[in-house]
C-alpha cells in the first residue's frame, strides 16, 4: 500500500489556515528566469559533463485569506552522458505567513511532475512535496538572502530540491527588478523503474525577477 510521509504538510496547512489574512498586499505577481549551470551524478557516478540548464517560473498573490497563492516552475534537465532529459513541473499552492521589507516567509505544498527520459527510460510520474520560501533584507540595502525548499517521501520515492542565494533589487516604477546568484541541488530517488535510482544534480545558478 502506498505512504504518503507528509505529516509536516498538514500543519503547514493547519497553521496557515489559522491565519486571520495572508499579506497585506491585494494583487501581485512574480515572473522570473535562471540559468542553471549544473552537473548530474546518477548512483554516485558523476557525469562531469555540466550545461547550462533553464528554469522558469511565475507566481500570483492576492488579499483572500484561507485560499492559497499559486506558483509554477519549470526545469529543464539534461546530461547527456547519462541518455536523461527531462522535465520537472512545479505546481505550488502556498501560504504568506510573513510578509515585510526584512523578512518573508511562504509554506506550503508542492505537486511535482517528472516527464522525459531518465538514463534511457522513459518516465511520466508525480510527486507530493512540502514547499517554503524565505527572503532576508539586509537593512538600508538593496540586498536580501533568500532560499527556497521542496521534500517530500511517497511510495519510496524520496525528492529535495533547493536553492538558496543572494539577490539584488532595483526598484521600477511599477515593479521591482530583481537580480539573482545563487546555488541549487537536486537530491533524487526515483522508484519508477525497475531498480532504485539515485539522482543528484546541482550547480550554481543567476537569474532575474520582476515582482509587481
């Protein structure tokens, strides 16, 4: 039978849901870009063949409590040492616990989906992940640290992927340009095929944002 291991998920939920309002903001949007430079190892091999790795993402904010803000997420990955191309979807739907100019901090639940080829065989699968976000400001700066993170355990497929960096903002007129360095890993272990696979990929990362 299959076990779900996300008891950390219901009180995410749990908490958010005793929030009395999500964020003071009424309707807001993040659109950003990274290239990813990174480099895969499968079972402890690595592949020593890094490339630069695409990754994309939008996300929609508003005033209704209880319901969650939505975020997507594209990854394109790839090493072709290894005969693995695919891809990743991010499907979040998130809570704002803290949102200020020195600290925000997101929770919630992320449903990955994995499609392509991974070490020759084709894969079509899904994934439930616990999902947070923080971003530090630095006082009387333009600079924040920020890191986000996504786990989760089911049916003895176990998945980490997170990032963590620094960001730079220059404030527009109607938005907030950001620009974005910083470090991301994947840690797999795909049960989908017909002996356990480990994955591992990871590299440093710059991207921009736009935050309205």
């Amino acid at each position: 039978m299959k076990k779900l291991n996300l008891s950390l998920a219901a009180l995410a939920v749990a908490g958010a849901f005793s929030m009395p309002a999500q964020s003071a903001v009424l309707l807001g949007a993040k659109v950003g870009a990274d290239a990813w430079y990174a480099d895969a190892k499968i079972n402890d091999v690595r592949a020593d063949d890094a490339s630069v790795q695409p990754s994309y993402y939008a996300a929609f904010e508003h005033f209704i409590p209880l319901i969650p803000n939505a975020k997507v997420r594209y990854t394109g990955v790839e090493s072709a040492k290894f005969n693995t191309d695919f891809s990743q979807y991010d499907f979040i739907a998130y809570y704002e616990i803290l949102d200020n100019d020195l600290l925000s901090f997101d929770i919630g639940l992320n449903l990955q989906n994995f499609t392509g080829r991974f070490a020759g065989q084709q894969f079509d699968e899904w994934q439930p992940n616990v999902y947070s976000d923080v971003r530090l400001g630095i006082p009387a700066t333009p600079v924040s640290l920020f890191g986000s993170f996504s786990f989760g355990s089911y049916d003895e497929n176990n998945t980490v992927d997170g990032e963590a960096g620094i960001l730079f903002t220059v404030g527009l007129v109607a938005a907030d340009l950001n620009f974005k360095a910083g470090y991301r890993i994947q840690d797999y272990d795909f049960n989908y095929f017909a002996t356990k696979q480990s994955f591992q990929n990871d590299g440093f990362f710059g991207g921009v944002e736009l935050n309205f």
